[in-house]
C-alpha cells in the first residue's frame, strides 16, 4: 500500500517525538544514583612438575572478587538540569511537530474530499447539459 507523503511525514514525526521522549528519560537517569555491581571468579591449576615449589604443585587455587561501585552527581553547576530542560524542550517541538503534521494530513484530506466533491458537482453540470443538448436535438428533429 502507498502511503501520502502527508502520512509519511506523520509517521516520521511520532517517529521522532519517541527519539526525543528516549532523549529525556536518558537525561533525567544522569540525575539519579548509579549502582554498579562487579563480580569475577577464577580458577587455576598449578601443573605438578613446573615453575611452583612442592605445596603449590599439583594443587588448585580460587580467586573470587566481588565490588560495588555506588556515585551519584551533585550536578552544584545545573548541567544536569540544563541537559533535562533541552531534552524537554526538543521533546515539545517534537510533539509540535507531530501536530503539524497531523494537521497537515488532516487538511489533505478535506480537500481531497473538497476536490472529488467539485467533480461530482461538475459531472452534474455535465450530464444535465447532455440532457439539455439531447432535448434541444430532439425537438430540432421533429419539427424538421
């Protein structure tokens, strides 16, 4: 199915409206703590006739780490907040945008209906002069 470019474009900008409500969520997540959980776990074994002295040979060792990272951005100097006001803003010119376009589509189609109306009214005008031009053409006849 063809899509009018009204409809692309309708499309297009929900599309965007979406990237710039994403936009804003991503913004707001740097005002809040992050929490970072690590983990690593290793196993090794130590070959029996080697470069290690009797107790290591042969033997296995475990290494198991585990670290949690906690920060959080004071944001003293507003960037965080300068960041969230542009996301927010360029997520309402998005959505302005996504109205214009639903207007715009919305106005295609009242003059497509517009249109087809004044063709209907000009296949009227059409048919009743057809009308008219077989009566004239009638009445030329008979009294020939």
């Amino acid at each position: 199915m063809r899509r009018s470019p009204a409809a692309r474009a309708s499309r297009s900008h929900q599309a965007r409206l979406r990237a710039a409500q994403a936009q804003t969520v991503f913004a707001q997540g740097a005002r809040a703590p992050q929490v970072a959980l690590n983990g690593e776990l290793t196993r090794q074994r130590y070959p029996e006739h080697g470069l290690y002295p009797a107790p290591l040979a042969g033997s296995y060792s475990t290494d198991a780490r585990a670290a949690v990272d906690f920060s959080w951005d004071l944001d003293f100097w507003g960037r965080n907040r300068a960041l969230i006001a542009a996301a927010r803003a360029g997520e309402q010119a998005a959505a302005a945008d996504r109205e214009a376009a639903r207007l715009a589509l919305a106005v295609a189609v009242v003059r497509a209906y517009i249109q087809l109306d004044l063709q209907y009214g000009l296949l009227d005008v059409t048919n009743d002069n057809l009308r008219q031009q077989s009566s004239i053409l009638e009445l030329t006849r008979s009294s020939a």
